[in-house]
C-alpha cells in the first residue's frame, strides 16, 4: 500500500503547527487510498507522540537527533521518507529549509507554502500565491514523492483516532560538516504572531523605532496585542526580523490586524489575509492597505495612536 | 575567497497590483507594461558577498545568471555592484525552466568556473517565490547548506554564518565550500552603484555559456521534463470595502475607532 509521510521536528512539539500538518497529512492520505506515515526528527514528547498516533497509522521518532543539524537532519527524512508517495512538513524554518533538497535527493518535486491539497484522478494538486500575493496559482505534481511544506496553522487538525503505533527509529547518521553552534530564541511574552489574536503592526511611515516603542508598545498593551511589522521596518533595523508579516515574514490569522502606516503592497497582504478583521490608520487615503481593510482612519499615526490608547484604556474601566 | 552569487531577473514585483495582468494563455504574469530587475533578495545576496570580500580582506565575486540574452542587464548591474565577474549562462530555448533545471544548470557552470569556497543564492524569488532553486544546487553540488542565512563572517580558515529563525536567530559555523541562502536584514540592503560604477560596467567583460557549451543535455533541463506544472494562474477576487470613521473632530473620530476595536478585543479576551 502506498503511504503518505509526515515530518515533524520534536523541538516544535504538538502545536497548532503540528496539528495542521497532521490533519493535511491525513486527508491527502485518504484522497490517495495510502497509509498515513509519521516521523519525528529529535526526541518527542508524549503529547506530540500522542497526537500523531492517532492521526497516522506508523509514527516514528529519531531520538538520536538531539538537536537539529541539517545535514542529519536531512540524511534521516531521506531514508525514513523513501518510497512515499508525497511528504508533507510544516512552515517553520527548519522545514522549509529541508524541503527543496530532500525532493531532489529523493528524485521527486518539491513545493512551497500550499495552501490548498487535493487530489484528482490520484494525483496531487496544490494552490499557492504567486507573484507576492497579486495572483494564486494551482499546480500539479508530476514527480515523485511530492515534497511539499503546507501553510500548517491554516490547516485544520485531523479528526478521529486510527490508533497508530509508536516506535524508535535507528538510522545512520552522517556527520555535519556544517555546525550550528549558537541558538537564540528570543524571550516573547504571551502568543507568538503566528498564534495572536490581535496584532498591532507598524511600516515604514513610522519614520523610526522610537515610535514604536513608544506609541505602538502601549497602544498593543492595551489592546492585548502581538506587535508586528512590515519589511521596511525590518529591514530599516527598527525592529528585530522576526516580526515581519508577509510573504517572507509571518502568515498569521488574527481576529483583528491593525496596520499603522503600512501601504499596503501586495507581499505584506500575503503574510495577513488571513485576518477576521483589518484595520487601517494611514495618511494616505488611496493606500491599497484600505482595500483590504474593514474600517480604517486617514490621519497622521501620531495624531491617533496616543489618543486612541487613551480611549481604549478608559472603555476597558 | 572565491564566492559565486547566483542570481535572477525578473518582473518588477512592486508593480501596483491594478496593473497586474496575467497571460492566461500561458500561464504566467504578462510581462507587457512591467520592467524587469533582478530578484530582490539576489541583490542582498550581492551585497553580503561584497561585504565579506571587504571582510575578508579580499577575493572573488562571480555573478552569473541562467536566463535570456536581456538577463545581461542584472549582471551589469551586479558589475556595477562592484562584483568581480559575471557570467550569463544562455537559455535560449526553455521557456519555463523549473528549480531541478536551473540548479543541475549552474551546477555544471559552477563546476566548469572553478572552485568556489562559497555558493551564495537568494531565498526565493520575487515572482514564483518557491525558494527551491538553492536546495537542488547544494545536492547538485554536494554542499553542506544553511538557509535564511542574513551575515557571513570570516572564522579562522572557516566562516561564521548568522541566520534568521522563527523566533530569533542561530549560528553556524562551516569550513568551505558551502552553500547558503540569503534572506534580508538590516545590514544587507543592497548598495546603490557610484555613477562612476555604473558607467564602468558596461566596459567590464562579461562571460557568456551556452548549455552546449556546459555540456548539459537537452532532455535534463528542457521543457516538459518539469517536475510539476502550474494548471491555473488567477487574480482571487476581493470583497472587502473600507468604512472610514466618521466625525467632526478628531476626537470624535478616533472615539469611533476606538469603539469599533474595543468590540473585537473585549470580544477575544
Ligand atoms: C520578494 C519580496 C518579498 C517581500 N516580502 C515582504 C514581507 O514579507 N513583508 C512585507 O511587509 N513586505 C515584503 N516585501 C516588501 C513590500 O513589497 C513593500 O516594500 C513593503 O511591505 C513596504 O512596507 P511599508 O508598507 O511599511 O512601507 P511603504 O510602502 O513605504 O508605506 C508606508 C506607508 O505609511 C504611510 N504613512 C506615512 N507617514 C504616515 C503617518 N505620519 N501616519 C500614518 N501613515 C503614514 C504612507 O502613506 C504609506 O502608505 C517584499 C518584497 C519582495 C520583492
Ligand atoms: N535562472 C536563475 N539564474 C541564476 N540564479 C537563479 C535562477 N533562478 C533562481 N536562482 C537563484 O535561486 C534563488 C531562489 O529562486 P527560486 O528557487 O526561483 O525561488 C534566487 O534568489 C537566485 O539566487
């Protein structure tokens, strides 16, 4: 019977992430007729074990990699993963950095940041943006296995429990002429981006980061929000690169997204269109963010922000 | 410090999306009405490369592309960069080549250009953006690799790679040759070339390779060989319609903003 695999990296544990890949994992191997298969790269704790025994038939886990390497990394989804049909994995860094060379070490096709899975007269077709988010764009995947990382937390979780089995898996390392040496997580308070609620998200027509330390900071406090941001901030070192928002930054899917003098451009839409509810404050009135948006102001960010915390703060009293 | 920088050309991806049309026919973004320039993160590759050619006291820089005749403009002005070299690998047949062909192509090039110590390629391009191309060439090439690399340092006879992860940041350290892929920060925008520059590289050489030449065979890298195929290429329709607060001072206005937002925060927490 042919199998589809998933792959997972212990470190992420059962998140919503996880969830996610699971649940495309186990719908695109009933599309198949296939046998879900699950790997676990670095030691997993129960819960992750637990979750994926019930979404897939076979879990397997590589203990011995203790911490991700990529070379080993990679060596152990290549030999766990050979002979499938497709092999799903999240959108964390180390899935999207594995993807593209495990497909080709394995013959197959690699793809990015789906979607959408669906099978069609059994083969796999997969929905994607394209062109920084202007356009969506359906493929079919021709070569096998189909390796492909799934927008995760977009994906719903599986349902049911097939009462998979769980087992240590033994494969030959290699060693890593490449070493990662020095791991920086930095300290976040409350949700991640990916998982808030509420986002409160700064650009370029800030002008500086004193802003947003000091009128979007207190502006999110009160809001309960996750601060996030566009390329230009980023890139302008206004603040740290992991709150961009967009194609290359964070897709998250918020009840509400604030954008406080974001324009707009199509790959920052990419990363937030997923949200319930946007919210612009922008100068500029014809800003393509407003066609994006359900209501919104056009003022000056400083004119607003301060005001706007006030008010907020005395509605929650 | 012999370092290759793949790069690409192609559609202005900051083209307004209402002047974004699509080639149905083909399946692709009509290119009628858009300039061209190289992928955005190609040139904060550039500019890494250039920065540890300064760092490490000296070296190479090799741009190449794989692409048509009128690629020649993102390496001159790669050249104008200041990048040593630049090499454009001719494709004058294949009109959608995918990640396997393109990476088994500038593996025979790289191999025919000679040792690099470093392989550098952007994350992911501007118009498909599948970020495919850098893994295909480290197999292709044998390479240990690290991707969303944002800063190479010299270490020793070695390097220093710094880059980014989903929540902070990682070191790595490698001897060479290595491959990696580069994404954006701070420190990398690229460089705005002196005028002086600009007008130089047009007199620079600039190496020109057919496949024939590279010994690559029709069959590895022609259409119809692609390991998957786009069936569908739309613009998603959007509905969404932007009430503005209203008011008479702003005061009022933001109190209406505020009540709106008041509604969905109470309403999550
Ligand atoms: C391949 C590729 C990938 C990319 N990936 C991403 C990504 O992941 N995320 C991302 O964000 N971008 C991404 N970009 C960049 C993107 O195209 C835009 O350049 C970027 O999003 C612009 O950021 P911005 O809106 O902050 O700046 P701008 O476009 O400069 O907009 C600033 C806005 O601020 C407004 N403004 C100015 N002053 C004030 C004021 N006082 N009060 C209120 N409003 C004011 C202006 O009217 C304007 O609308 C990518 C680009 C490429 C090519
Ligand atoms: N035709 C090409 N010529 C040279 N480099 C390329 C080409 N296509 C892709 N690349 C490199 O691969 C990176 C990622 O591209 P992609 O895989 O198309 O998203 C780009 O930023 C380039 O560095």
């Amino acid at each position: 019977m042919s199998r589809v695999q998933i792959v997972l990296f212990s470190k992420n544990g059962w998140d919503r992430g996880a969830q996610g890949v699971a649940g495309a994992g186990r719908r695109l191997a009933d599309g198949l007729g296939a046998e879900l298969h699950a790997v676990v790269l670095g030691p997993a704790d129960d819960a992750l074990k637990n979750g994926l025994a019930a979404a897939a038939q076979k879990v397997q886990v590589v203990s011995a990699l203790e911490e991700y390497q990529p070379e080993p990394a990679l060596a152990a989804a290549a030999s766990l993963c050979d002979g499938a049909a497709a092999v799903l994995f999240g959108n964390d860094t180390y899935s999207q950095e594995i993807v593209p060379r495990l497909a080709h070490r394995l013959g197959g096709a690699p793809m990015a940041d789906a979607q959408k899975l669906e099978v069609k007269d059994g083969r796999i077709h997969v929905t994607r943006s394209a062109y920084g988010g202007k356009a969506l764009s359906e493929y079919v995947m021709k070569a096998t296995p189909a390796v492909i990382w799934v927008r995760s937390r977009a994906l719903e979780p599986a349902e049911g429990d097939v009462g998979g089995a769980v087992e240590e898996a033994t494969v030959e390392l290699p060693e890593a002429k490449l070493r990662i040496t020095e791991r920086h997580e930095e300290a976040q308070e409350g949700a991640s981006l990916e998982e808030a609620e509420i986002i409160v998200s700064g650009g370029r027509g800030l002008g500086g980061p004193e802003p947003f330390e000091q009128m979007l900071a207190p502006l999110a406090d009160v809001m309960h929000a996750v601060q996030g941001a566009s390329r230009a901030a980023c890139d302008a070192g206004w603040v740290p690169p992991n709150w961009q928002v967009g194609q290359t930054g964070k897709k998250v899917a918020p009840e509400l997204y604030l954008a406080i003098a974001i324009s707009g451009a199509s790959q920052h839409l990419l990363g937030m269109g997923d949200s319930k509810v946007v919210a612009a404050i922008n100068t500029d009135a014809d800003a393509p963010i407003f066609k994006h948006c359900s209501f919104g102001i056009v003022e000056d960010y400083k004119n607003v922000v301060p005001l706007l915390t006030e008010k907020l703060k005395e509605m929650q009293s | 410090m012999n370092i290759l920088v793949c790069i690409k050309q192609i559609l202005d991806p900051d083209l307004p999306a209402r002047d974004f049309k699509i080639d149905a026919a083909n399946k692709e973004a009509d290119p009628k009405g858009a300039n061209k320039v190289t992928n955005i993160f190609c040139e904060n590759a550039l500019e890494t490369a250039l920065q540890l050619r300064e760092k490490a006291g000296g070296g190479k820089v090799t741009a190449i592309t794989y692409g048509p005749e009128g690629a020649e403009d993102s390496l001159r002005k790669a050249l104008a960069m200041t990048v040593d070299e630049a090499v454009l690998v001719i494709n004058d047949k294949h009109s959608k080549p995918d990640a396997i062909a393109v990476g088994k192509v500038l593996a025979a090039a790289a191999r025919k250009l000679g040792d690099f110590d470093l392989v550098m390629v952007g994350r992911e391009s501007g118009d498909w953006g599948l970020g495919q191309t850098g893994g295909v060439l480290a197999e292709e090439l044998g390479l240990p690799s690290l991707a969303f690399v944002d800063e190479v340092d010299p270490d020793g006879d070695g390097l220093k790679l710094q880059r980014q992860t989903d929540n902070g940041s990682e070191v790595a350290t490698v001897k060479p040759p290595a491959l990696v892929l580069i994404t954006n920060n701070e420190n990398n925008v690229p460089r705005i070339p002196k005028t002086r520059d600009v007008m130089m590289s047009y007199r620079k050489p600039l190496q020109k390779l057919t496949l024939e030449e590279l010994g690559v065979a029709d069959e590895a890298v022609g259409d119809g060989h692609t390991a998957f195929e786009v069936t569908n290429l739309y613009v998603p329709e959007k509905s969404v319609s932007c009430e503005f607060v209203q008011g008479d001072s702003l005061d009022e206005k933001v109190t209406e903003l505020a009540r709106r937002i008041h509604g969905i925060v109470a309403s999550v927490n």
